[in-house]
DNA sequence: CCCCTGTGCGTACAGTGTTCGCATCGAAGG
DNA sequence: CCTTCGATGCGAACACTGTACGCACAGGGG
C-alpha cells in the first residue's frame, strides 16, 4: 500500500496513510508463499516481480530488501515445496511399500507445483536447501536400511524415472491447462490428429493411443503408467539385494 | 548487413550497397543452425532474437518472417537435434545392446545441447516434428521386435529413467561450464562445503560423495551412475518380457 | 532530542519478444 | 523494355522484464 495515495496530488501530512498495520507488514516468508501461490496459479512465466509485488500490496523493487534476485527466489520456492513430499522413516520391513510411497508422493509435489520440474532442469537439485536436505537424507535411511550396498546408486536410479516421468507429465498438464479444457476434453479433441500424423508410421500407430472408444479416463491412465514404470525399476533394484 | 551504411548519413543510390551476396540470404534452416549454435555455446538464456539476427547479419526482425515466434524456433531447433540420437534398426537378437545404444545416443546428445531437456520439460515430447516422430517411430520397432507385449509401456519406463538423470546431468554440466572451471576443479573447490553441509546428515554423510583421495575422472563416475541405472530398468524389463 | 538502521518505493536503465508499415528486391507479364 | 507484384528485410515503437540507485520515512537507543 503506497503511502501518498494517487487520488491525492497533493502530498501532505494529513492526505498521508496513518498505519499500514493492515498486514503482517512484507517479509521472506510472505514473499515466498505468495510465490508459490502464483507459480501454482498462473504459471512459471506469469510471475514477475512487478506482480508479485502487487499481490503483496507493495512495489516490485521492495521486494529486494528480502530476496537478492528472481533466481534465489526460485530456489526458495523450490525449497518450501519439497517440504511436501513424504517419506516414509527408515525400518519398515517392507521397502518396496515405503519407496513406493516416497516417489508417489514426489510425483504428486510435482503435478501440484508444475513448475518444480523446470525450476529443477535448470538449477540442479544440487547444494540446495534444508528442506531438500533432509528429503535427501531420509531417502539415504531408507535405502540403508532396505539392505543396498550403494544406496545412492539405487537412488538416483529409482529418483531419475520419477524425474523423468514427472516432468513429462507436468508439461503435459501445463499444456492441458493452456487449453482451458479438460483432460479428456483435450484427449478427444486430439486423437484425430493424433492418429492421422502416426499413420505413416507403422509401429508407432500398432503400439500408440488406444483406439478403443471406451474412453479411460485419462488420470488413471497416468497412473498406471507411473506405477508400471516404478515397478520395473524396483523389480530391476531387488535383484541387486544381498542375500 | 543494412543497406544503408551508418557512416553515410545522405542516402542515396551511390552510397547504397551493391548486392548482397556474401550470405546465402536468410532461410528457416540457417536460422534454426545458428540458433542451435548459439544456444550449444551461450546457454538458452543468452538467445535472444536481436542477438541472434546479429548473428546473421541481419535485424531481429527480419527473422519473423521465417520463423513464426521464438517458442517455435526452439521447437525447430529440438526436432532438428532430435536427428542426432542414434536408434539401431529392429531385429538385432540382443535387444538389451539395441536399447543400451539408444539410451545412451539420447544422453550424449542431451549432454551436447544441455539446453534440450529444458525446453523438452517446458513444451512436452507431445505432438512434435518428423525426426522426432521417426525416433518414436524406431522405438516402437525395436521394441516391438523384441518381443514387449506393451511396447509403449517399456519406452516409457526406460526413457523417463534416461530423460529424467539427462536432465539432472546437462544441469549440473551448465552449472559447471557457468563457473568456468573444469568438472574436476569444480568438484574439488565444491567438497569441503558438500560435507560439512551434509555433516548434519548422518545417512548422506555416509552414503555421499567418495571421501577416497583418489579422485576419479568424475565424467567416468557419471557414466557408471548412468549405465548402472539403465542396467536396473532393463533387468527389470527383462523380467517382463514372455516366455 | 538526535541519529542510525531497516524498510518501502519512484525512477531509471538496459534489455526482451513482437507488431506495423515502409523500402526494396527479383521475377513475371504485357 | 517497362510495369506490376509478391516476397523479403528492417527501423521504430510498444509493452514488458529484472534490477540498481537514492531518497523518504519509521521506530528505537544513546
């Protein structure tokens, strides 16, 4: 809220704004969280500092008293999101269950935030918060414990499919939602095109969309996919357990 | 190249510029190779239309009319770096070689424009150009011949898991070649932060990076990491594939 | 009372993608 | 040969962007 109103050309002590105690005032947090909220709204380029700033009732460049640029702002953005993902603690017997649940649970964190997966391919998921810290070490206890002599390989090798997978579908859902329509309005308006362009291809047209009329819906499709994919690299993982 | 010359303020017909043939005029495909050029060079944020015309002797916007807008220029420059990943033919028994050749074509290829998995996260592999469709296309064929009853369902597994540690390398590579330094004296300035910060982490510290004092080439490490990964999914295919 | 530190913000700069209308070209048609 | 025309290049302009700088003001401690 600026302090010398528009409407009042003239600036005095009297036209002034007595307080600004109608919110708790612009902090890192705030900036961070309103962040998000956009990102999660508007997408990753609709956010700009001049917005932001607006949202916060404040200017754009007050916002540099709380954050050094645009980027560190990302990372902070990254960093309370990763928050969200669940894992589970180390010690249960049945590993597959708690890995499973720990890359479905990043897979969700990243439909959510679509933008996680750009931000990323951009910065690396190295050297990166507290928050992604301690996702990573309860990743490491949980894969101590299952038994695997090279914890981090298993790791990064279950974590790149659910990268991989994620991201591609978060650029699909961000398609999707430039689209304004629904996914399985989306899919229909698709598929004739979709068929057309893959007919001069035989396999790709034997092994593509399914043409069955019986329309799935498309979300559950995602879902077995993701799960089929995760399956297969944990089949692949259980043969290199000891014993 | 303008044509008429800066150091000339009267134009006329004597002081403007004979010919210009010294380029092969402006075509899509030399904008697209020289955008590629520079993005393999400069990175994808130092790609702008007005350096790129530069670049091409010409004004930034010359090349509007060749190129609809830059999201499409950069689709261009994807399905022209699609041709670069190598599929071998169908039919080849050892369908584990074939599938390792693939996967590791498209690595190298992402590892060479690092840029490509940002704009692949951004756009989706969806709907894409005919090199791209014909690498889709060779997949489908390689794995159908290998005998995968859901064909569709093993690319998905295996290229998530390749797209997915392609694209947490190429941005640890940008991060790299940002610093100016090499892989390895990045590596070796960057671990005593790396384990002080991760000395809070009881797991990390003990399944982090090698406290050994032989340092290993560390692209030799990202090699191993990425064939061991591949080497997981395949054998948990392999497990999947009749009889 | 004064000063000092922290916070907000108006202005400005260099850069971006893209649109518009004008200038100019090579080729086609009479 | 002259004219017309469609294709091509481009300068200027618009609406933005991230960010540096310096001033204005607040509250608190000496």
């Amino acid at each position: 809220m600026s302090r010398a109103k528009d409407k009042n050309p003239i600036p005095s002590v009297w036209t002034r704004e007595q307080r600004r105690t109608d919110q708790p005032a612009l902090s890192r947090d705030a900036i961070v969280r309103e962040a998000i909220a956009m990102l999660d709204a508007e997408g990753i380029e609709a956010l700009s500092m001049r917005k932001l700033g607006a949202r916060l009732n404040a200017g754009a460049t007050s916002l540099y008293r709380h954050v050094a640029t645009k980027d560190e702002l990302m990372e902070l953005a990254v960093d309370e999101v990763a928050a969200e993902i669940h894992v589970p603690p180390a010690g249960d017997p049945d590993w597959r269950a708690a890995v499973t649940e720990a890359a479905g649970s990043f897979r969700t964190t990243a439909l959510r935030h679509p933008w996680l997966t750009l931000v990323l391919g951009q910065a690396g998921l190295a050297y990166l918060g507290p928050n992604y810290m301690s996702f990573s070490e309860r990743l490491a206890a949980l894969f101590t414990a299952a038994g695997f002599p090279e914890p981090s390989r298993a790791i990064d090798a279950v974590f790149s499919y659910v990268i991989g997978m994620s991201t591609t579908e978060a650029a699909w859902l961000t398609t999707v939602a430039r689209s304004g329509e629904t996914e399985a309005e989306f899919v229909a308006r698709l598929l004739p095109t979709a068929q057309q362009v893959s007919a001069g291809y035989d396999h790709l047209a034997a092994a593509g969309p399914e043409t069955s009329a019986e329309a799935t819906d498309p979300a559950k499709l995602r879902d077995d996919k993701f799960a089929y994919g995760l399956e297969v690299v944990l089949d692949g993982l259980a043969l290199r357990l000891p014993k």
